[in-house]
C-alpha cells in the first residue's frame, strides 16, 4: 500500500467523516481525501483547529467542508445520533469514516495507572469510535461501497510494559473491527479494516517519546497513500484486515 499510486478523482463524489480532524494524521486525511474529490466532514474537538483545516481545504477543493466540533471525552450515544442525522440531512449517506481521534493517557504500570485516566483513554480510543460508528451505521448503508477505517497502532498488536489504556483500547478496536467486518460481509456494503500507520510525526508520538528526534520520521501527509487506498473502491473487497502502513 505505501507504493499505492491513487487517481485524481478517486473519491470524487464521496462523503467522509474524519474524527481527530484538526491535528495530525487526522488533518492530514482529511486534506488527501479532499484532494481526491471527497466531501468531507470535519470532527474534532478544537473549533479553531477544525476551522484551520476547513480553509485549507477551500483552498484546494471546491466541495465545501463541514465542521462538527466534539470533545469525544464527554459525547454519548446521543451526540453521535445526533452527528448521524445531521449528515443524512447534508448529504443522505456516508461513504466513509476513519477514526483518527486518540490520546495517549500515561506510560504507567498496569498496577499503579490512575482510574479516572483510564476510564478518558478508553472513552476517546474506544468507546467513542464503537458508538459513533454504531450510530452511523444508517447511513453507512445508504452508500453503495461504505469504508471504515479504525487507526491503531503496533501496541495494539502486540501489548509492551506501561502502554496500559492506549494499548488496551487499540486491542479493543482491532477485535471489534473484525467483529463488525464479519456482521457486516453479507448483504451490506459497509467494510472495515484496522490500521497501524507506523511511527509518525505527530503530538501524540512527541508525548510518548519525548527524547526522540521527530525530524526522523515520516510527516503524516507522507503516509497517506494506505488511508487513500482503504477509503476508495480500489480496496472494494478488503475487510476485516489488520493492515500497516
């Protein structure tokens, strides 16, 4: 897939929600999918940031963007009804939602890690993606060729000493993924897949290895073309797959 050479148009005409939209790989989607045609919805939780992409968008694209503005640390099952109505007015289908969205919580002993920590990690990494895409599932199926793409990382895989809630989330999203992929793989078009996009440039990666020199790894934009792939219809019959970037 990082070899994956996509066509001008590939999304042309295809509404997606990006979570995390604001910041890094998020942005950084959210900018590629509209370069190749798409529509796209913008959630995040920082108005201005989600403001900044929006224009940066307009600047390259003619199809105007929508701003969702959501702390997904405090969303329930009804804001994201609400998320899913609101697109079904706009557009009447969603052709795509990749879940960006994270936080990184502490690098702490399973033993030791604070409660009320756990319990955001969680809410953001896991549960928000279950029920936004629970809720969307409706419009989901109004598409004729729908992608969902869950980002996850190689702790998800394969757990390491002190990622605690990150990695259990990650854990959690790779089973559900396969879980809905196996629900969904009669009689709907709807695919899902997980995604490691690899060690990135990002906020996230700084906080997890501050002694690490970002200069060194990939920008998010550089590690697109897997995003790219997932979301058209060149990867029409992959889901449930576990995939890197």
């Amino acid at each position: 897939m990082r070899d994956y050479q996509p066509s001008r148009d590939l999304l042309d005409g295809r509404v997606i929600l990006v979570t995390g939209a604001g910041d890094g790989l998020g942005r950084a989607a959210s900018l590629a999918y509209a370069q190749h045609g798409a529509s796209v919805i913008l959630l995040g939780r920082t108005q201005k940031k989600l403001e900044t992409v929006y224009d940066e968008i307009r600047a390259v694209q003619r199809a105007e963007p929508m701003l969702m503005p959501l702390d997904l640390a405090q969303a329930g099952l009804r804001e994201f009804e609400e998320i899913a109505s609101a697109i079904e007015r706009a557009f009447g289908r969603l052709d795509g939602l990749l879940h960006s969205a994270a936080m990184l919580g502490t690098l702490t002993p399973l033993a030791q890690f604070d409660l009320e920590t756990w319990q955001r990690v969680m809410q953001v990494n896991f549960n928000a993606a279950y029920l936004l895409t629970r809720a969307c599932l409706g419009v989901l199926k109004k598409s004729a060729d729908a992608s969902v793409i869950f980002t996850t990382s190689d702790v998800a895989r394969h757990g390491r000493a002190y990622w605690g809630a990150y990695a259990a989330a990650g854990a959690a999203l790779e089973n559900l993924a396969q879980v809905w992929a196996d629900e969904l793989s009669t009689n709907t078009p709807i695919r899902m897949n997980t995604l490691d996009p690899g060690a990135v440039r990002s906020t996230l990666r700084a906080r997890a290895y501050p002694g690490e020199n970002p200069l060194t790894l990939p920008a998010p934009k550089d590690v697109m073309p897997p995003y790219l792939y997932l979301m058209g219809p060149d990867s029409r019959h992959t889901t449930g797959q576990a995939l890197h970037a």
